[in-house]
C-alpha cells in the first residue's frame, strides 16, 4: 500500500476514533480540564499524531493505546463523583486570594500568581478596585469566582419588592424560510396564527431568517435584508395602555354622575382595575 494512502486511512480512522472516545469522555474534556484530564488529553493526542504519521508501527498498538488512556480517564472520573479524597487529590481545591477586601499573598505565591495577573482576573469580571471585594477563590480549573461586598452588588428585583415574571426558553418556530411544526407546538400557536403574524409585520416566509416566538407568546422575527425595519412587538404596552385608560375612565364617570349607588360602583371597580394593573405591570412592561 503507497505511503500517502496509508496516512490517509490512519488519519480517518484515527479521526474517528478521537471522536468517538471524546464523546465517551463527555463534555468536561472540551471544557474546563483538571490537572489529570490536561495531562491525559495530551497524551492521547500525541498518541495519535505517533500512530497516523508513524507508518512502520501497527496502527492497532495506537488504537490500543488511546483506548487504555481513555478508560483510565473516564474511570478516574467516575472514581472523583464517589470519593472526595481522591477528587481533591486529582483535580485540587479552590485557593482563596481576596478575603474582606484584602489580598491574601501567601496564597498567591503557593500558585505562583502575581497581582497583576489577579487584576486581570478581576478585570474580566468587571472589578476593578480589590476593596469591592468580599471573597475571590481561585477554583481548581484555573477560572476566579469572586462575590463583591453586599454594597457593590447591583440591584434586583428581589432587593426592591418587584414580582416578576418567569422567563421560558424561546421556541424557534421559523428557521431558514421554513416553519418548524414542533417548537411551534410547544409554543401552543398554530400555523395560521404564525401566517397572522406575519402579514401583520408586512412579512413573507421567504424573508425570515429566524423567528422565535417569546414566553408572552410574542412573535420577534430576524429578515434576511439586515436594512429593513421591522416593527417592535407592541401588544403588551397596548394592553397595559387600555387598562390605565379604563382606569381613568371609571374615576372620571364616579366625579360625573349624581347617583350615590353608580358613584359606589364606578369607584368600585376602578379600584379594582388599578390593583390589577398594579399585578401585570410587571408582567406588562418587562
């Protein structure tokens, strides 16, 4: 067999086979490695590189090899989820740098970290002033996770009594010009709603990129000609706009009318439509 072809079906086996063992290993090995899958990611692949250009080996010792080194990863793994002695030994525990606003600097000689490297950390974070911060640990996988002091952090809702409403991932109902039947049944719309929609935002199938239909049951549609204007969802500001109207309305008919028992109803019910304006406004405005 000529060399070149040789190379060729090394490499597509070999190809293959990496795949296939990296998806065995699961998505930790593509994301962030501990000292031990580093080290292992490495040899496997090195091991590869040796197998396919290395014509005058048997190309099933390499295969041999990377599958052994898989195994031992993948076991090391499922060795760290039962026992924490040996996880902390393999992957290592979290080295705190910043406490009460204050940088710790034995910890930062232990992993060999200046304060220039833990300012760019810090930067990364959109934090800029060590005194902002509570507590930074550097993690096992190499990121800094760091929470600022209580009166650095931003508001939320939460802080200021705000209900609001809960988030639903988007469906994409329209990808490429095409309608895609189950997120739109997801969605709980219908193919003639969509069609609706569409006209209503002077649109045609063939001119959406994508289109997502939103938890508010809001259409938002991407077009293919980026200078074309499309106009925003109005729906819920229109809704939250006729209920402050009819709001209005009912105190303006209680100041109007002379009859004491219509005067008892209309301020009745405009009481009832400001507390219910006062639950969706949330729900409304976000």
């Amino acid at each position: 067999m000529p060399s070149w072809l040789d190379i060729i079906i090394r490499s597509f086996v070999f190809l293959a086979l990496l795949f296939f063992m990296t998806k065995i290993l699961g998505k930790k090995q593509i994301s962030e490695l501990s000292f031990f899958e580093y080290v292992s990611g490495i040899t496997i692949g090195s091991i590869a590189g040796e197998a396919i250009t290395g014509l005058e080996k048997n190309m099933f010792q390499g295969m041999m090899a990377i599958i052994i080194f898989t195994l031992a990863t993948l076991s090391a793994d499922i060795l760290a989820l039962k026992s924490k002695t040996f996880r902390d030994f393999i992957e290592g525990k979290g080295t705190v740098f910043i406490k009460d606003g204050k940088v710790l600097e034995e910890n930062l000689k232990k992993e060999k970290y200046s304060i220039d490297e833990l300012s760019a950390l810090l930067r990364q974070k959109d934090i800029y002033r060590v005194a902002d911060v509570e507590f930074a640990v550097l993690e096992p996988r190499g990121n800094l996770s760091a929470l600022l002091k209580k009166e650095h952090q931003p508001l939320t809702p939460k802080d200021l009594n705000l209900q609001m409403p809960n988030e639903k991932e988007p469906q994409t109902v329209i990808m490429d010009g095409s309608i895609l039947d189950e997120p739109l049944m997801y969605s709980g719309k219908s193919r003639g709603w969509l069609t609706l929609e569409l006209a209503k935002l002077g649109l045609t199938l063939e001119n959406v990129f994508i289109g997502q239909v939103d938890s508010y049951g809001e259409l938002t549609v991407d077009v293919y000609d980026d200078k074309l204007q499309i106009p925003s969802p109005n729906q819920r500001p229109l809704l939250l706009a006729t209920l402050k109207k009819t709001q209005v309305d009912l105190e303006i008919f209680s100041l109007e009318t002379n009859d004491e028992s219509a005067k008892v109803m209309y301020k009745k019910n405009a009481k009832l439509v400001q507390e219910t304006i006062e639950k969706l406004t949330p729900y409304l405005t976000s």
